[in-house]
C-alpha cells in the first residue's frame, strides 16, 4: 500500500491532511483524513468520547417506505448519470422511476417478512463494534467510544446521527464507510456528504479521522474464506467438493468501473488462494436499485455459464456491502436461486454477509483503535490560516 500525505487548506476554519490510498493498483481513493475547526483541541485527549460512524445504504423499514427510498436512489447522482440539462428534471424523474418500481419492490419486501434486514443487522453491527472497542482500546488508551449508524437512503440519516452525536457530547469523530469494496464515487457519497454537511452548516463541525479501505486486510479475506466454509454446510456432503463459487457486488458507473471490478477480482483471487482445495470460481457484477430493468442480468448470465461447464452446485458471495440487504435477501436468495434451479443448478446457496464476524469487527476496531492511539501520540501541526 502507497500512501502520500501532504497539508492543505480547506476552508479558514477547517484545516486537513490529505490521503492518497492504491492498494497494489487497485483504486486510488482521495480522502481528507483529519480535518480541524478551529477552538477544538488538534490530538485525541484521555477521557475524550468519540464517535465512529458507520455508513451504510440503509432500506425501508416498511412497505410504505418503499416509494421514499428508491426516490433517494434515484435522486443520487453516483447511481444515475444525467447530463447536465437534464438534471433540472432530476427530482420529477426520481419520483416518477420510483412510482414505476414501487410495486415490484414492494412485492420483494414483502416477500422478506415486509422490512429491510439491514437495518437490525447494522444495530446489531453497531453494538457488537462498540463492545470490542471497549474491550479492546478503551482501558489501554482511555478514551469512550460511541459508535453510530448513519443510512444513506433511508432513516438514521447523517444529520440525524449527528444530532445524537451532539447530544451525547462527542468530541472527535472517525467516519467508515462499512462496504466490502468502494470506489471513490462511493466514499464521496458517504465521507463527502458528511463533510458538505459540515461546510454548509447543517452538522456540527468536529476533528474528524476517516478510515481507509479495508476489503483486503487479511483478517477480512479470512473472514470471507470462513463464510465459505459455512456455507459449505449447507450443501450435502458427498458434493461439496463439487460446489462452484460466484464472487458478486454490484456494478458502478463512470471511471471508476474498471478500477472497481479489478479490485473485485483481485479479492476474490486473494480469498480463493488461501484455501488449499481446487474449487471453480467466478465473478460477477449486478446493478444498483437506481438500474431499471432486470438489476440482476449479468448475474444470471454467470449462474448460466457456470451451469453449462457441469456445475451443478452453485454459491454467491456477495462482495457489497458488510450486512445483508435487499438485494441479498429477495434478488439472490430468493430471485436467483429460482433462476438457478431453471438452468439446471440443484443445489444453490447464498453466503452471509460479513454482519458483526469477529475477525472484520477486529479489523475495524483495530484500525480505529491505532488511528485514535497515533492521534494521541503524534503533535500534529496544521497550516496557517
């Protein structure tokens, strides 16, 4: 991993260190990683209570919800390009795309017990992040963490989660997006959005850290190859030495696509190659919700391929997001192994999502805990106003 530092203005009030993240050719990820109102003190002092905030995509948590929210993914111009005069017809567009995908998204919902799992799945996320911390870091360095969900189309919202961070009396703040794999188009959708609402006034300003990308730290791709093996149980015994794997995460648009599903690859190859058995692997991409249409065609496409060579037991490994979703739950699940099932596939499992694994919450509480623990260490020095 390269990684270049440098000091630069941001606004009269805000200083911050800017990062550039590869990851051995993978995505080159611009991130301002500390930035300092003016008043606040510049390190993490003992007893400081911090917030680490957890972003997700968030779901309705009701039927009703369901117009709302594919209004919010429409509306995203990370999901959908428009061009530029197009875009003042943005919000009737989003609203009338989402009218039009209302039902059938409904219908999927309903058919998963009528509310998103994501939601008490991040809850669950969310606690069990908070206890390693304090198991881990919060006697050895003496600080109190509060960790927050904030949704990016669907309530806590940033602001929302921010509010409660006033309230709880935060000091400094660590924002993660908590995807598998992302993309600079992603991070800015999450971090970016979190410091525009800082610049324009809407959230309170505090130093804040921001964690870099971590689809590949090892214990992560463990953690991944040990979903494997879970899943694997699901099988009958005699086959599974015959079950095919299909990597999937969803597809992006603009520049990064290329960088982005490389990175894919090059993570399911790195899962693949710490398991000592010779096992058929494949990757896959679906669209977002924000794609009209049938979101899961190149997937299926995969799933055919794969049954054409003989496979004849198949599993996904979602490679999105960190706690299952929707798309996890109704499009592959359920969607998909109904498609499998007509193209000859007689035995079809989905894995489960990282969720609240012990090896990815370490990972995490880790590179919380030595980002906090530097902080505190290191005399940092902004640049003159």
């Amino acid at each position: 991993m390269g990684i270049h530092e440098n000091v630069c203005n941001v606004q009269s009030r805000v200083s911050c260190f800017s990062l550039n993240t590869t990851i051995d050719g993978g995505i080159s990820v611009q991130q301002p990683v500390l930035r300092i109102p003016s008043g606040y003190p510049r390190q993490i002092q003992r007893r400081d209570r911090i917030g680490v905030v957890l972003f997700h995509w968030g779901g309705p948590s009701r039927v009703k919800e369901v117009h709302s929210f594919l209004r919010r993914v429409y509306d995203d111009k990370y999901v959908r390009k428009h061009s530029r005069a197009f875009r003042n017809f943005q919000a009737v567009f989003s609203w009338l795309a989402a009218a039009s995908m209302r039902e059938k998204v409904q219908h999927e919902l309903s058919a998963v017990g009528g509310n998103c799992p994501a939601i008490k799945l991040v809850n669950e996320q969310v606690r069990g992040l908070e206890r390693k911390l304090a198991r881990r870091w919060g006697n050895r360095i003496d600080v109190n963490f509060r960790v927050y969900a904030a949704m990016q189309y669907a309530h806590p919202f940033a602001h929302e989660t921010a509010h409660q961070m006033r309230q709880d009396g935060i000091k400094h703040v660590i924002l993660i997006p908590a995807y598998l794999q992302e993309s600079n188009a992603g991070r800015q959708k999450s971090v970016g959005n979190w410091h525009k609402l800082v610049d324009n006034q809407k959230i309170p300003q505090w130093p804040t850290h921001e964690i870099p990308p971590f689809g590949r730290a090892p214990k992560v791709l463990t953690a991944l190859s040990e979903r494997i093996d879970q899943t694997l149980q699901r099988f009958p015994k005699s086959l599974r030495s015959s079950v095919a794997v299909i990597f999937c995460a969803p597809g992006i648009p603009g520049q990064d696509k290329a960088k982005f599903q490389a990175e894919v690859l090059r993570v399911s190859q790195e899962v693949m190659q710490q398991r000592t058995e010779k096992r058929s692997a494949y990757t896959a991409f679906y669209a977002y919700y924000g794609h009209i249409g049938d979101h899961l065609r190149e997937l299926k496409k995969k799933i055919v391929k794969a049954a054409d060579v003989g496979n004849r037991c198949v599993m996904l490994l979602p490679l999105c997001g960190t706690t299952e979703n929707l798309q996890t739950t109704y499009s592959m699940d359920i969607a998909c192994r109904d498609y499998a099932s007509r193209a000859g596939i007689h035995h079809f499992e989905v894995a489960e999502m990282l969720n609240s694994n012990t090896l990815f919450l370490e990972t995490l509480s880790d590179l919380i805990g030595e980002k906090v623990e530097s902080s505190m260490k290191a005399d940092v020095t902004t640049s003159p106003n």
